[in-house]
C-alpha cells in the first residue's frame, strides 16, 4: 500500500494512540497529535510524526496544518477528528463558559481543522474525513449534557457537510462508539472537579454515585471494548470504496440505535433515565 496520509488528533492514550500505532503499522503516513510533550516524544521514538495540537487553540491548529501540509507535500487522504473530553454534570450545573469550553474542544476546533483540510482533499478529488462521535451522539443520557450536546452538533454538522460534498470524491463517516477502554473517565473527572459546583447543587447525592463510578478501577460499564474496535472501523472507512456513514461500536450502540427505531421519544426518555 503507498503511503497515504492521514491526520490522527488526540494521540496520547486510548481510541487516537491506538488508531495511530495500527494504521503506522498498516503502511499510512501517520501525522499524529497530542498536547504533551512526553506523549509527543512517545509516538515519535515509535517511527510516527507527531506534532503539537490543542483544539482549543486555532493557532496551534493552523501551525499543525501547515506543518503537515510541507511534509507531505501538499497532500493529505484522510483526518480522524479524535480529540475530545466529556464534561460531566447536570445541565443547570454547567456555567456558559463550561459548555463553551466543552463546544471548542468537541466541535469547533473539529470544525476548523475540517474547513482546513477540505480544500487540499477537492484538489485531488478525493479524501476521507472521519469523526469520532459517540453513542450520546444520538441518545441522551443524564448528567452528561453538555458531551451530548457537542456530539449531537458535530452529528448535525457531519450529515449536513456529507450533503454539500456529493460528487467531491471526500466521504464523511461518523464512528459511534459506547465504552471505549481509554483515559476518557479518568479526564472527565478532571472537568468535573475544575467546573462543577458540588456544594451548591441540588444533584449532590447523584454526584457522589458519579464520582465512585468515574473513580473505578478498571470497566466501569458492561460491554466495554478495548479501541481496537474502533480501530477497525476506522481502517473500514479509510480503505472501502463505499465507507459507512455511520459505525456502531460496542453493544450499546447497537441496542440504542435499535430502540431509537422503535420507541416513541417518550419510551426513550423512560428507559435512558433509569440508567
């Protein structure tokens, strides 16, 4: 296989280090992102190019473009938007500038290394962008508000673009996992504590059943798979000529898509707010 590249974002553990590692070993020129400078060092003592990148930074966006732009020449395949965090807590607990914080890492960030991306793949007429959503991209489940309501945008989003680039050669897929083995709870207990005021709520009681399940050691969900199950997916939607829209991952992906085809809204709401 030629070296195709492909631009891999949130590198440092779990879903982005193994999409990463598997597709450097499966022959693709690999450009792979992460924020610390020991992660960084990591993937390239492993043969990967890896580079700065904060979603939250537009200028670290734009240098990490340039950057791949010049070492690949001026061509890129496919990007895996993949850096992400989940901000736990009940919606009335989220101030305006937590759900922000949640919106520049989940989409905008995504949104602007897609805009950047997209004019390099029509030049030559092909590309794969891949997004890595989630279950709660389509089911909405309690205290985690503002992580489904970036995954919800970004689904808007996704479907919409796919829409307008009929014809370009460029396929948008969406990846859906559920529980990914990963530092995803470990992170999202971090926001927890920086953003959400305990004392002063009234979901105390909930939060300190949250706190034990986001603090468990090992599995904290039933189902949960290590991500090399979105790794093939990925490697699906980058290498079959007619790649999915949508890839379900793990067993509750695919038990909630099936009752959202035959519950009412009302049953839904029912059955996700008892788990």
């Amino acid at each position: 296989m030629p070296q195709k590249p492909i631009l891999v974002t949130g590198c440092s553990s779990g879903i982005g280090h193994c999409t990463a590692v598997g597709l450097h070993q499966r022959g693709y020129r690999v450009f792979a992102t992460a924020r610390r400078q020991a992660d960084i060092d990591a993937l390239e003592n492993m043969g990967i190019t890896a580079l700065y990148l904060d979603y939250c930074d537009s200028e670290s966006i734009q240098t990490t473009f340039r950057s791949v732009m010049e070492a690949s020449d001026g061509r890129l395949y496919a990007l895996f938007n993949n850096g992400a965090y989940g901000q736990p807590g009940a919606v009335e607990d989220l101030t305006r500038e937590t759900l922000r914080g949640q919106f520049e890492a989940n989409l905008f960030g995504w949104h602007e290394l897609t805009r950047l991306v997209i004019p390099v793949m029509r030049l030559h007429n092909e590309g794969r962008i891949i997004h890595n959503s989630s279950v709660l991209g389509f089911a909405a489940m309690s205290y985690r508000g503002a992580y489904n309501a970036s995954k919800y945008a970004l689904e808007g989003l996704a479907d919409t673009q796919r829409l307008e680039l009929r014809g370009s050669g460029i396929h948008i897929s969406l990846i859906e996992p559920g529980p990914i083995r990963s530092r995803f709870r470990a992170n999202a207990y971090q926001k927890f504590l920086e953003n959400i005021d305990v004392e002063q709520s009234v979901h105390q009681a909930t939060y300190a059943n949250m706190i034990t399940r986001l603090n468990k050691e090992g599995d904290a969900a039933p189902f949960t798979l290590p991500p090399e199950a979105v790794l093939k997916k990925v490697v699906h939607a980058l290498e079959n000529k007619r790649p999915k829209i949508r890839y379900y991952v793990t067993f509750p992906t695919y038990l909630f898509g099936f009752l959202k085809r035959i519950l009412s809204n009302r049953q839904m709401d029912w059955l996700l707010a008892k788990i």
